[in-house]
C-alpha cells in the first residue's frame, strides 16, 4: 500500500483555449455555462522588468499569469514560495526558430534564444519577476508531466512541511514539429499547495497511486482538450472543485500508474 | 568507475579540439567514444538517440544494471523511482531532422519519433522501460543544476513513502544548440577550460551519463556506502544566464544544505566545486564560497578533466564525490596553472592523498538555479560533528 499525499488547495489558476481564468472556468466546469473551445488568451506580465517582458514567450507568460491568480486568491502575494513547474516541453516555437537556424548556412543563433531554450527558461523569468529565492524543481514527463508536477510539489508539502505552488504549462510547436507533437494551444494550471488548513484553504486533497482508468469527461469538446494537452490533465480535478462536491476522482500519469486524488470542499 | 578513478588519480582530463558533428567552432569538447557504434537493445530501438545510447552505455557499466534488478526484486518494480536531469536530451536528432525536412511540403522525416528521443522526459522514459520499472518517474531539467535536483526530488518521494529505491542520474550530450548557444553568448573558451585559473576565459563542453540507486540507509550498509547527508537549493531571481555577482543563491544554496545535514562548515573536507571556468561564474562561486567558509577548505572543479557535461554535472560530480570519498583523495582541478588569487580559495592543482568524512558538491544553472549536496561515507556516520 502505498501512503496517501495530504495538503490543502488555497489558490487555483487557470488559463487554456476556452479558459481565460480560473474565475469563469469555474462556472464553465461546474457545468453553469457550456464549454466553448476558443483561442487561448494570455494576459501581459506585467510583474516583468520592461527588458524581460519583451524577451518573454508564451510559456513564460501564461506560467506568471496563471501563477498569479492562484497565488492572489490565496492571498500570498509577495511570499517566497517553494514551486514546482511542469512542462512537457519548452518554449515550441523557440525550439523551432534555433533547429531552423541550426540546419541552415548561418547557425548563429542569438544569445535570447539561446537562453529562452533551456526547459527552465520559464521558472527564471517567474523567479525574477516574483522575487523568489526559493527552490524550484523543473520538471518534464511528456503527457504525464501534470501528474508528475502535483507528485512532486506533494512531497515538497507533505516531507519539507511547507506551501508550495504547482504551474503546469504547454505551448504548442509550429510546424513541422507540430505534426509530431499536436498540441493545439497554449494551456497552464496553476495550484497553489498548504500543509494545514487554513482561512484561505478551498479543498483538501488526498492522493495515491491507483492502477483504475483516468477519468474522462463526458463533454467531448473537454475531453479532447484533456487529451490533446498534457496540463489540461489536471482539468478533471478542478471540476470536482468547481461543482464543490467532496468525491474522488482519477487523473492520468504515466501509461500504467495513474493519481486517485480524493478531493473534500473547506 | 575505474577508468573514471584512474583518470583522477593520474590527473589526465578527456578535452581535445572540437571535431563533433559539422560543428565549425574553435572550442574545445569532451567526447565520449564510441556511441555511434553503440547498439540499442531490440525493445528498446525506438529509442534510438545519441543521448539515449549514452544512457544505456552508462546503465551496463560497473553492475549497475544488476544492483537496479536486484533491488526491484527486493522491494517491488512499482516501488522504485526514475529520476533523471538533462538539459537537451536528444535534441540533436531533431536538429538532424530538420536537415532532412522533404523539400517539398517541409515535413521531418517519417523515422523521427519526437517522444522517444527529443522530448526532454525521453531520458527517463527509456530508464523506466529498459528496467521495466513501474513506479514515478519525471526528468528534472533545470539546466546545469538538472542532475543534483534529481536527488532532492527523490529524497522526497523515498521520505513520503511512495517508493523505496529510486535510480537517480544525469544525462547530457553535445548537440549543435548547446555549442552554438554557448558561443553565441561568449562563453566557449578556445582551449581545454581552466576553472579557476587566473586566464580563465570560458567552458568546453562535455557529454556524460552518470547514474546512482538511491535508497533509506540501512545497518546491513557496507562501511563504503555514500550517504546524502544534505541538500540545498535556491533560486537567483537575478538573471537568466548571468549568476548573481555576490553568489548570493548559492551562498543559500550552501547554508541550507549544511543546515539540512546538521552541521557546520568545518566539517566539510572538500568541496567539489561548480567551476565552469567562465569569469564570472567562478568569481561568483567563490564569493559565496568564502561567506559561507570562513576557514580555507580545500576545493577544485571537475569541470578541468570533463568538460562542463550541463545536465550531466551535477550526478557526473556526485560519483566523482563518491569516489573521493572510498579511495580517500582530494582531486586537483585540472588545466588550470596560475590559480586566481583574487578569489580567495584553496583550490588545489595536485591530488592529495587524505581521508575524507564529508565531501560537498555543487551545481548551479542558467535560470539562477542552484543546488549543493552533501555526501560522506556509511563508516564514518558515528562521528558527524
């Protein structure tokens, strides 16, 4: 038997096609309005020094602008804060421009897009701009990067006893790359993590390993955006937070090892 | 591990002028031999990757591959982890691909397989099938302090209870987008790196594999067992590829995982520095260094005989740690002939023959990432000061 993970959600964000914010997709998967697939919008960061905020791409600005809200629901602002980023790739169409560069006659790269290459790229900007001298732990597990991020910040909760902040992000590859790795749009979930209950705290949450199929969304257009981006694998628990039901809920990781997270309202 | 321990013993380094790939860089490499010539195993083909063969050469060296079996044996294939740092994976075979693009409609060629071998995860992802394990697994990517992350991330999953073992490691190989990159921004040194020197003027890079099973001590330990005794991490929140001046993230770095280990400065016999050979870096490290240790500890950078193996560094230099520690020396830093003495630091330039109780390793990262470890030997955990 392996243990439950225990902490307490205090702050949400969430930002996807369809998505602009935590705030209104919780009525859309609470099921008070229908889920509509549109264009990911994300906002400007506008925590970054004026320098980084030109340089910036979308996967560092959707990490800050998801980050944000959870981290301004919970009331945290200025807090130096322990976090966790997911990503199942970088920045995609950074990628591309340095291959493109790479196979061609002239393969000087720029110093930006150097930089911006390394997976990490966004956890540096979120650093800066929020100040945090914190740990991060940057981490990639392909489709199973969502699961892999919520385990990690788990630990970093339940053993080292201290709040910590999940982002989960995905920016999609432009051709020719996108035709072997289809991520349709840009799609972040933030979740910001406490050992104890608190005044903010939204939900607890209990989670282990199950080997049960990971739950899948009756609304087809919700489902194919589960599938189609790594983060959105985290969607199915935030329904259970937005419909405010204490239940339990399966989410995908790895082909043969998935999260039961069973999730009770504050 | 012998050739590895060898190599230190008689200070030989493994840099020569770059003659990788097409690349057309007055720099200087450290390759590993032979990799083209490496054979995946049948299961594992799709896999197939410059750096993916780097890391099944590493798994079948020194009866690694036995101790992982035999541990999943013991304890439960679901019960041990997989956590690996890169910083590139196999990047390289995309960059190769986009060579190859049809000319017509631009598509990658049809035997490109994105999730096997460029995906950043790919790494650990070929670990967990060829050991068919069945417990977590994620690769930490944060640049050159990727693979002594992993160690904390695995630390944490071994105290929650979720697995019992975990194989933990680096891999990283060179790749046209590391040495370009790496030149765009001024930091290749033309000739082999010298850390520390006072002529210093940039890295080579260096390819490696280096893997460790981590798991709880236990009192059936051989007295040569190396222990993780601390662990320290922060973030610069200064600059994306510049460090902080005063080393300030890794000054915390080091306080931390001295005060995760419960002990003080003094005990500390050798530190296995980041020493990149850039100007900066090292100026930077060292600042941190002579806060955090007031009294002269002796040091040096692996990073003379390796090259600067990014992803790869931070578990390169834990083994190189290991070794320091069963065999009982201090290794010089390589290269280097006039140490900087404006940075204050006892960096050795010949290995000295000692017992070591506890070693530290640093690692730090574009993205102002850091971490230091500590590690000491199972023999002498009676006496921790």
């Amino acid at each position: 038997m392996t243990p439950k993970l225990t902490a307490y959600i205090e702050g949400i964000g969430l930002i996807g096609p369809g998505f602009n914010d935590w705030a209104s997709g919780r009525q859309i998967l609470a099921g008070q309005q229908p889920y509509q697939s549109a264009k990911t919008v994300i906002p400007m960061p506008e925590l970054l020094p004026a320098a980084e905020r030109r340089r910036a791409s979308d996967i560092v600005k959707l990490t800050l602008a998801t980050s944000l809200q959870a981290i301004i629901e919970a009331g945290l602002q200025g807090e130096n804060l322990p976090s966790v980023f997911s990503f199942s790739n970088g920045d995609g169409l950074n990628c591309h421009s340095i291959c493109e560069m790479l196979a061609s006659d002239d393969r000087e790269i720029s110093p930006t897009r150097f930089h911006n290459s390394v997976h990490n790229a966004a956890a540096g900007y979120w650093s800066i701009a929020t100040k945090t001298m914190a740990t991060s732990s940057v981490l990639c597990a392909f489709d199973a990067s969502f699961g892999a991020g919520l385990l990690d910040a788990l630990t970093q909760v339940t053993v080292d006893d201290t709040r910590c902040i999940l982002m989960a992000s995905d920016t999609p590859y432009p051709e020719p790359m996108f035709s072997k790795r289809p991520i349709p749009d840009n799609c972040g979930i933030a979740l910001l993590l406490a050992p104890r209950q608190g005044g903010n705290s939204i939900a607890q949450i209990q989670v282990s390993f199950t080997h049960d199929e990971a739950f899948k969304f009756s609304d087809t257009a919700l489902e194919a955006l589960r599938i189609a981006i790594p983060s959105a694998r985290g969607l199915p628990l935030l329904q259970l937070i937005a419909k405010g039901q204490a239940n339990s809920v399966v989410l995908d990781y790895l082909d043969d090892l998935r999260l039961l997270v069973e999730v009770k309202l504050c | 591990m012998q050739q590895t321990l060898d190599a230190l013993l008689q200070a030989r380094q493994a840099l020569k002028p770059c003659d990788f790939e097409t690349v057309d860089l007055p720099t200087f490499i450290g390759e590993v031999e032979g990799l083209n010539d490496v054979n995946m195993r049948d299961d594992m083909a799709d896999y197939d990757c410059r750096n993916n063969r780097l890391a099944q050469l590493g798994l079948e060296q020194d009866g690694f591959n036995d101790a992982v079996n035999a541990a999943a044996a013991k304890y439960g294939q679901d019960r041990i982890g997989v956590f690996l740092g890169t910083s590139t994976a196999g990047i390289l075979e995309t960059e190769l691909a986009f060579r190859n693009r049809d000319k017509l409609t631009g598509t990658l060629p049809e035997d490109f397989i994105y999730s096997k071998t460029q995906n950043t995860y790919s790494v650990a992802d070929f670990t967990r099938h060829y050991f068919k394990l069945a417990g977590p697994a994620a690769v930490v990517s944060s640049a050159c302090s990727s693979s002594a992350k992993v160690f904390s991330v695995a630390r944490r999953m071994i105290e929650a209870g979720l697995i019992d073992a975990a194989v933990v490691g680096g891999v990283d190989t060179l790749c046209l987008t590391t040495l370009y990159g790496f030149n765009s921004l001024g930091l290749l040194s033309t000739q082999a790196c010298r850390p520390y020197d006072i002529a210093r003027d940039g890295i080579s890079i260096g390819e490696a594999a280096a893997f460790a099973l981590l798991e709880r001590p236990s009192h059936a330990m051989d007295d040569s067992a190396v222990l993780l005794l601390g662990i320290g991490e922060s973030s610069d929140a200064y600059h994306m590829s510049s460090p902080h001046p005063d080393g300030l993230g890794a000054k915390m770095a080091m306080q931390q995982a001295l005060q995760s280990a419960s002990m003080t400065p003094t005990d500390i016999d050798y530190i296995n520095l980041h020493g990149t050979a850039t100007p900066s870096n090292d100026a930077a490290e060292a600042k941190a260094v002579t806060a955090v240790f007031t009294q002269a500890v002796p040091c040096s950078s692996s990073k003379g005989a390796t090259g600067h193996t990014l992803g790869a560094a931070g578990a390169v230099e834990a083994v190189i740690c290991a070794l320091a520690l069963q065999h009982g020396f201090i290794p010089s830093g390589l290269n280097t002939t006039e140490v900087d003495a404006e940075l204050k630091l006892d960096y050795r330039l010949e290995n000295q023959l000692q017992p070591l109780k506890r070693v530290m390793s640093n690692s730090f990262g574009f993205g102002g990432t850091n971490c230091s470890l500590i590690f000491g030997l199972a023999g002498t955990k009676g006496d921790a000061g």
